[in-house]
C-alpha cells in the first residue's frame, strides 16, 4: 500500500482525472472499502480519499509489462526467475547507436541522425 500511496503523491500533476490503479495485491480491492480504520492505515485513506480511482486486480503473473524491471535475474545472488523465460524471447538484441569518434561532435551527429533530429525540432 505504502508503493502506491508514494506513486499516486509522486505522478498527482497527472492523475487529476479518474483512473484505473491494476495492482497484483488483491486484498488492495477490501482494503479500500475497509470502514473504522486507524492507525497508518486511516492516513493512507486520508491522502487517497481526495483521488477519483478504481482499483482493479490482475495477478502477477500476468503483469508482463512490469516484469523486465521488477523480475530481473540478480547477477550477485544468482536468482532466476524461470517463469519469465519463453519461447518468444529475441534470439540476439543488436544496439544501432551513435558512435562518437575523436573530433566529432555529439550535437552534430543528433542532428543528422534520422531518428533524433526531429525530436530535436520539436521541441
């Protein structure tokens, strides 16, 4: 509770309309109809009451999009998390990025790179 209570103080500026807060803590959805809370619970209500949200439950499993940051291998301990592993992982990731030379310039290259250079226009 204390993750999401840091998000929705962190990203406020955006969250002024109705959202959809999808968590694979599935008690979250009682949690916040539970009425007479006290404590630390009671001051996360509080700061959360003034935010128009639906919670949703989906299990971790199928949170997907999240598992690349939260579900990495750990190179230290060893750990591997094996269900993340299937049959559609890339054979080979290739990095195509601007290689700096001596004497060139990095401004010059972004601006004739073909991907960066109208980001660069726009802003």
């Amino acid at each position: 509770m204390l993750a999401v209570v840091t998000f929705i103080q962190h990203f406020m500026p955006y969250l002024q309309d109705e959202f959809v807060l999808r968590t694979d803590h599935g008690s979250l959805q009682w949690l916040q109809s539970f009425k007479d809370a006290d404590g630390q619970w009671a001051r996360w209500q509080h700061k959360l009451q003034r935010f128009r949200f639906k919670v949703t439950h989906r299990p971790g499993k199928r949170h997907g999009n999240a598992d690349s940051l939260s579900r990495t291998t750990c190179k230290q301990c060893g750990r591997e998390d094996e269900g993340l592993l299937n049959d559609e992982q890339p054979d080979s990731c290739e990095y195509t990025g601007i290689q700096f030379t001596d004497g060139d310039s990095g401004k010059e290259q972004q601006h004739n790179d073909p991907d960066i250079a109208p980001l660069l226009v726009a802003k």
